[in-house]
C-alpha cells in the first residue's frame, strides 16, 4: 500500500504543513507518486549576508515515505546540471548517509525543505550574486562519504570507519564490543550513540559506503 494511503492522518498533517508555510508549492499525485510543485520562496541570511529569493521545484516522494527521503529536482532550468546534481537533475544535498541521518530524526518534509533544500537554493544564489561559494561544499564520491563519517565518528582513519560500518551492517550489533575506535571500551561505554544513530539507515546506503571506502583502502596499499 502506498505511503499515503497507509498513513492518511500523516499525509493530511504534512499537507497542512506545506500549505501554512510554502503556500506555493502544491501536492499532486500522479500514476499513485505523490510529488510537491511550483515555486519555493525563501528569506535565509548567512554571516549576516540575507538573501530572498525563489525558485521552481518538485519534490518526489519514494513508495516508502517518511521511511526514505525524497528526491528534489530544481525545474526551472536555472541551476545548471554541472552545479552539484546528481543523476536525473536531482539536487545534491549531501552524501545518502548523511541526507538520511538528518531525515531520519525528522521524518517530516518541512525540515529537508528548511535546512537542507533552502541550503542548496541559498548557496547557488549567493554565487549567483556574489561569483564564489557562501560556505564549503561536501566533496562528491567517497571523499564527501568520509568527511561525513569523519564528522560523525571523530576519526579520518580509513580502516577503523570500515570497522565501524562493518559492526553496523550486522542484523544486530552487540554492545559488549570493543568499540573500533581503541579506547579499549565496549561499544556501550563508548560510541554506542553514534553507532545507534548510523544503524538506522537503510543497509543498502550502508553497503555501498562500505564498499567504496573498502576500494580506497585497498588503494592505498597498492
């Protein structure tokens, strides 16, 4: 059963939502694929530095919201495909990893759009206005996927995130473990928090990660 025919009450509370705070955008379903359009108007300030601005957008939301996040697509043609987009103009709003942790604790569209959209939106119009970047930009491939994990887990150490996502991937991780970070604690006493906070994520995301960091180790020793 479709997401919004599962869990109507939630469906109803999300249209609500958008309706009080982007009234321009609207909900559409099509073939059973529900997706926001129209134009998202936003008044962000970063340093001090304000921007008001708007843009055209679609938001498609998978089968299995709010489980996945949705992908976003800029539709007026004025973000060039070049600027930080992934396969099928979707917008680039940070590793999958990364994305899904913050969707993960939000479950809501209001937050992506707040934080993460508006994000995106702000940065390419202060180019626009300014010719250089507001703020650094997570590095794509599996640099940008270890400068997460970095962030996240407090190390740069190739061989002990693999280990950390490893533990991860198990159906069920044991807190009685030495935590991979060599404190010489169980994970409980250590990094159970952050580690509870990865394992949520679909494996999948968590799979292809540690496949790509697994390559660059195996590059390293070449």
């Amino acid at each position: 059963m479709k997401w919004y025919k599962k869990n109507p009450g939630f469906f109803i509370e999300e249209m609500k939502v958008i309706r009080e705070n982007y009234p321009n955008l609207h909900y559409r379903i099509k073939e059973e694929i529900v997706f926001l359009s129209g134009e998202l108007e936003f008044n962000a300030t970063y340093n001090n530095i304000n921007i008001q601005d708007k843009y055209s957008i679609k938001i498609v939301f998978p089968d299995d919201y709010p489980n996945t996040f949705p992908s976003v697509i800029e539709t007026g043609n004025r973000i060039p495909k070049n600027y930080h987009k992934l396969i099928g103009d979707r917008l680039c709003l940070g590793t999958p990893m990364e994305v899904s942790c913050f969707f993960n604790k939000a479950k809501s569209i209001k937050p992506l759009i707040d934080i993460l959209v508006i994000g995106y939106l702000y940065r390419y119009s202060y180019l626009e206005k300014y010719k250089e970047e507001p703020f650094a930009e997570r590095s794509h491939g599996v640099k940008g996927k270890l400068e997460f994990y970095s962030e996240v887990l407090g190390t740069s150490d190739v061989p002990v995130i693999i280990k950390y996502l490893k533990i991860i991937f198990r159906p069920k991780f044991g807190g009685h473990l030495l935590c991979p970070c060599g404190s010489g604690k169980q994970i409980r006493n250590c990094h159970q928090k952050n580690i509870s906070e990865l394992s949520n994520i679909s494996k999948a995301i968590i799979s292809d990660d540690l496949e790509q960091l697994l390559k660059l180790q195996r590059s390293f020793k070449l």
